[in-house]
C-alpha cells in the first residue's frame, strides 16, 4: 500500500496502523515521488487531497491513467461537498475526513484484501 501525504506524522502514524494489521505500506511525500515508481505494485493509494505540488484530485487523474486498476482513497482535513464531489467523479475508491478513524481505514483495507483475494484478476 502507497501512503501519500505532505505531513510526516500523518504518514508514520498511518504505517504504524498498516503493520498492526501486518500490511506494508511505502511512504511518500508528495505525488511526484509517487509517480516514479511502479504504482501498479500497490493494492491501494491512500492520498491527502491537498498537497503542495500535485493535489491528490490531480494525482488520481494520473494514476487512473497510467494504472487505472489500482484503487486511490483521498483524505483531507478540509472535507467539502465540492472536494468529495469531485473525488467520485474521478472515480476515488473512497473519500475519507482527517483525523482518521481508525477502526474504519483497518475495514476499508481488510474489505479490498479479501475483495482481491477472492477476486484475483480484479
């Protein structure tokens, strides 16, 4: 799993959570770096919205361009209709409000590995 977020504390906190459940995540700063590297190694992106450089409403277009298999969750501290809107028109797998509940992203992550397990191809 790609963890892509401008704040260092809300990367690590979000990779400590990922090995509790014995998932391993790569951590990013921005989009850019992100885009370097294989993506479509990832089971899911999980991308602030708003970043310096690439929003992640941009870095979805990307991604779903080059990768489009590869699901992408958006998170912002700053949920509005316009924001959320945008994401599912883009196609975001999920749209999520900062601070994260916890118990939601270990769903949210456990429901696309067993989606996947049961569905390989997909």
């Amino acid at each position: 799993m790609a963890i892509v977020d401008d704040e260092e504390c809300i990367r690590t906190a979000l990779a400590g959570l990922l090995r509790s459940i014995d998932v391993s995540s790569q951590l990013f700063e921005d989009g850019a770096s992100l885009l370097e590297c294989d993506v479509g190694r990832f089971v899911l992106v999980l991308s602030d919205v708003q970043m310096p450089g690439l929003s992640g409403i941009e870095l979805l277009d990307r991604l779903h361009a080059a990768t489009p298999d590869v699901p992408v969750a958006l998170m912002t501290a700053f949920p509005d209709a316009e924001w959320r809107q945008r994401a599912q028109e883009r196609g975001a797998y999920r749209f999520l409000t900062k601070p994260l509940d916890a118990d939601a992203v270990i769903a949210m992550i456990e429901g696309l590995l067993e989606y996947r397990d049961r569905n390989p191809s997909a």
